[in-house]
C-alpha cells in the first residue's frame, strides 16, 4: 500500500487554511484575525474556549504541583494526588469563572488589550513549562543522586521556586520571544 503525502493533493493545505466547502473550521481564518493591538473588536468564541482551556492547563497543574510540594515540606506527606482529585475542578472552574466575568487574558469579550495579555500569556508559558520540567527531572534524578524523601522535596521545591522565579523575571522583563507588552494607546485622552 503507497502512503500519500498529504500535500500532494493539495487537500491537507486548503483544510488547514479553511478553504474547503463546508462550516468555518476555527483557527482557519483565511487572514489573522488580530491585525492592531488596542483595535476594539468581539473576541471569537473559538479563542475564548481555546485560551481559557490553555490558561486551565497552565496553571491548574502549577498551582496543584506547587502547593503539594509546600504540603510535603511541611508535613512530610506527599498528597499530590489526593489533591488534583479534590482541588482540580474547582480550580479550572475558578479559571472558567473569570473568562465569565471577564478576567482571563486573550479570553476576554474584547480583544482591545490583545498585545498585553499575548504577552501575558506567553510569560504564563515560559514560566510554567521549564519550572515543571525542571521539578520532574529533579525527580527523577533525586533518587540517583542518593536523596533521601524529604531531601528530594527540598530539592524539587527549591528547582520549582527558582526556575519559576528565574523564568518569570526574565519574561517579565520581555526578554524572551513573545513576552514584549504592547498597550493600546488611550483614545479617549486624545
């Protein structure tokens, strides 16, 4: 049986670009939707799921890993699992509950603030992503380091702390790609 690329029927490239026939097909805009930071215009309901689902994935798990490990320093007792199965809804329901209200960036009604909060966002991304891998590889290092269990947990917390605060001042500062702020100028004092 010969695989076909894709490509070669031209097929794949007009999904993707949401040419083909049929209902819209979200993230298929045939241009960017966000043409000028600070122009006032209804957010899609596409992105409005899709980033309050990315902002859930963020920091549901960093708030959980963080508070576990705080947890364990202070008693001893690993209960990260016990507390994504009791704390993991609420807290995705908190995050559902400010794109309600309107709070969760590049979520919002409007995407008016759209060159802040897409910084934001990606400060969320660069501080997250390496703070969590840098707590797993501690764990699974730890072990053939010869660490005892609560020399491990002082280690992952502190690889946890320091990458975040390491990560987060340098994309708060708009060092990293992605991360430089773009706020709109104010109409109504001109």
């Amino acid at each position: 049986m010969k695989f076909r690329n894709p490509n070669e029927t031209g097929r794949h490239t007009r999904a993707q670009q949401g040419l083909l026939p049929g209902p819209a097909r979200p993230g298929c805009e045939p241009r960017p939707y966000i043409t000028h930071y600070g122009a006032e215009q209804p957010n899609l309901p596409y992105r409005v799921v899709c980033y309050t689902a990315a902002w859930i994935d963020l920091l549901v798990p960093y708030t959980l890993n963080f508070l576990g490990m705080v947890i364990a320093e202070a008693t001893g007792r690993w209960m990260v699992p016990t507390l994504y199965r009791w704390l993991y809804y609420p807290l995705a329901l908190a995050v559902v509950l400010g794109t309600v209200l309107d709070w969760t960036p590049r979520a919002r009604r409007s995407t008016r603030e759209e060159g802040a909060e897409k910084a934001w966002f990606y400060v969320a991304i660069w501080t997250v992503v390496p703070c969590q891998v840098a707590s797993w590889a501690m764990w699974r290092l730890g072990a053939r380091m010869g660490l005892g269990a609560a020399a491990l947990i002082h280690a992952r917390l502190a690889a946890f702390l320091l990458v975040s605060a390491a990560f987060f001042t340098v994309t708060y500062l708009g060092k990293l790609p992605r991360t430089a702020r773009y706020y709109a100028a104010d109409t109504a004092s001109d």
